[in-house]
C-alpha cells in the first residue's frame, strides 16, 4: 500500500463528506492507494482549524495557493464555490497534480472549457456522485445489456422543495446563474440521462423564477426548468428541475422506456430499482421491484445483507475510490473533467433555448 497527500479546498457540508470518505476508502475498498489526510483550506483560519481538527487533517490553511503548491498535497478535491474552481485547477495542474472537482465544474460554459483544455493528460473527475448509486449503476447495466431493448423514451427530473417557502429570505442560493436550479440541481439529472441514455444532440427549454421577491430582497436566478430534448441515439426526452416542488427532499428519479421494457427509479428510495420486461408471463408481467444488494455494483463492500441498503455518504465513497484508483493507473475513470463540461454545454443550451424560445442544438452552444 502507498500514501497519498489529499489536499480539500472547502471545508463544508461537500468538503466533510469528501473528508470522511478519504478516511474510509482504503477500508471499505481495499484500494492500492491510501489517502492521508494531509491538509485543508477554508476562507479563514479559524474555520481552516476548526475543520482540520474535526476531520482530522495534519494541517489547515485559508490560501488555497498554499495547499496546491505544498508538495506533500498530492491530489486535490476542489469543494469550494464555483467561481473558484478555474483558477485552482489550472495551477494544480501545472503542477502535475490529479483533480477532484464538485460540479457544475466552472462557473461558466468558458470555465469548464478552460479546465478541460488545462487537465489534458492528467487525471481529472467530476463530482457527480447519485448516478453512483448501486440501483443506477444496476440501471446502466441492464440498458447496455438490451434487457429492455433499444431506449425510445427518458424523462427524469431532479427536484427538492427546500426553497419552496415564499417567505425565506434569500441566501446565497438567491444570485448568481451557477447557484439558481439550473446550476445547482440539473447538472445531476443531466449527467444521469447521458450516463443511461447517451448524448443528447438538440433541446427547447423553459426556465423560470417562480417566487421573484423574498423577504429582504430580490431572487436573480432561477427557481424551476425544463426541457424536452432528442438523444443520439433517436430517444425521445424530457427533464425537469425544482427546488421549490413541494414534498420532494431528493427527488432524483428517473424513467426509461424501450422497444422491450421499461426501468424506474427513485433516490427517495435509493435501494430500489423498478423494472419492466414485456417477456415475462402474462398473468404476472409488471414492474417488479428489485431490492440492491451484493449481486450489484459497489454494494457488497458496504454491506452483505440484500436489501440493508447503502446511502449518501456511501456515494461519495464510491468516488473516493474511483478517483484513486485513475491515480494509481494513470487512466481516466469516468466522470472526466470533459464529461463535466458536456453538462455544462447542455445546460448552457438550455438556458439560450429558453431566451430564444427555440430548439437548439447542443453541438452549436
């Protein structure tokens, strides 16, 4: 086994779940390569100590210029906002240094461009961690594998009510395109329909702000979207995104149908996959639900017992894993940083449809 520095940039609600996961990795995974806590980065040295002595780091600092050139910081997850991600990229590596990045991964379309330009020939991923769970890599598998034939139809949708109160002040989460839903909550379910489905080659798009004014304050970005949207393979889709959808806390789900079934999915109910297979006898043909369990991707290792389940911060594991072992091999684990910035062309194409009120092709954004 070989130590591995792992600098994080953020030491917040993304930036604990990363750290947790560094420390549980090796166990849970037996990886060849053993992250060591090495140092974290907040805005100021209080938070910086507060986090490394929480999380267990060996050192703290409030520059993120010191943790990516300190050399005993060998890789880098990038958990701090947006607008920062760019800058710190590129300079760790020109530094030789794999990168972790949370999405969107820039603030803009120009952004995640840049960093894709900047990451060539080295490691570098995307965070995009529902997608990883063991019902969605199940789901994944059954469609590469045809058990429901050739798809012709996805809807899905990501959508959460945690600003569905009209009386909240705003937040952060009120300015700035890269925090409205567009750039928050949809990145995910687009990263889902490419990961099941494929690419997608054209869509027409509305997005909205539903409650324009808050206590305190006006809202800039927006609170709702959808669009319908043509894959390349010829399916046909449609995707909505919401965090003011009352009633739904983590509303990523997602329908697939085919020439010879069909798959559902909620991660409300993230152990369980539903599907749909037309060859099945007749008196008993219907969806049937599929409990995950060590048969599934990524499951056993958390767990032996069919139907126990695995849950968020299991996810972020997952990536944990998957992130070292693209350092160990020196060979890319998807999501790369070219995967994060197609989702950010598509959701640059969304937000031009909606100005245009017009079908945009994806290649043209």
């Amino acid at each position: 086994m070989t130590e591995i520095g792992i600098g994080i940039i953020g030491g917040g609600y993304m930036g604990k779940a990363h750290a947790v996961a560094m420390s549980a990795v090796g166990a849970v995974f037996d990886t060849a390569l053993r992250p060591r806590l090495e140092m974290v980065c907040a805005t100021n040295l209080a938070s910086a100590e507060k986090y490394r002595a929480a999380y267990g780091f060996a050192r703290a600092c409030d520059d993120w210029r010191t943790l990516v050139d300190d050399p005993r910081v060998e890789a880098i997850i990038i958990a701090s906002p947006q607008e920062t991600h760019r800058a710190i990229a590129e300079a760790a590596f020109a530094l030789n240094k794999p990168v972790f990045c949370e999405k969107p991964l820039g603030a803009s379309l120009e952004d995640s461009r840049a960093m894709v330009a900047a990451a060539q020939g080295q490691i570098s991923m995307t965070g995009f961690n529902y997608i990883r769970t063991p019902a969605s890599q199940f789901a994944r598998q059954l469609v590469a594998d045809g058990a429901i034939g050739d798809v012709i139809w996805f809807r899905g949708e990501h959508t959460e009510d945690f600003y569905a109160d009209p009386s909240l002040p705003p937040t952060w989460r009120a300015h700035g395109d890269a925090n409205g839903c567009m750039g928050d909550l949809a990145p995910h379910m687009v990263n889902g329909a490419l990961a099941l489905v494929g690419p997608i080659t054209s869509l027409c798009a509305e997005v909205e702000t539903v409650h324009k004014d808050r206590p305190g304050g006006a809202v800039t970005n927006d609170d709702q979207g959808q669009f319908m949207c043509r894959f390349e393979n010829g399916a046909m889709g449609h995707l909505f995104f919401s965090r003011v959808a009352h009633g739904r806390k983590m509303g990523y789900a997602y329908e697939i149908t085919g020439t010879k079934g069909a798959i559902r999915f909620d991660q409300e109910d993230q152990n369980a996959l539903w599907l749909y297979q037309m060859d099945e006898p007749e008196a008993t043909r219907g969806f049937r639900k599929i409990l995950t369990g060590p048969a599934h991707p990524d499951y056993a290792p958390f767990c032996q017992g069919p139907g126990h389940g695995t849950g968020y911060q299991d996810q972020i594991i997952i990536e944990a894993r998957d992130f070292l072992q693209a350092i160990a091999t020196r060979k890319e684990v998807w999501p790369t940083f070219r995967d994060g910035m197609l989702v950010n062309q598509i959701i640059a194409a969304a937000m031009a449809s909606a100005t245009t009120k017009s079908w945009i092709n994806v290649a043209d954004v």
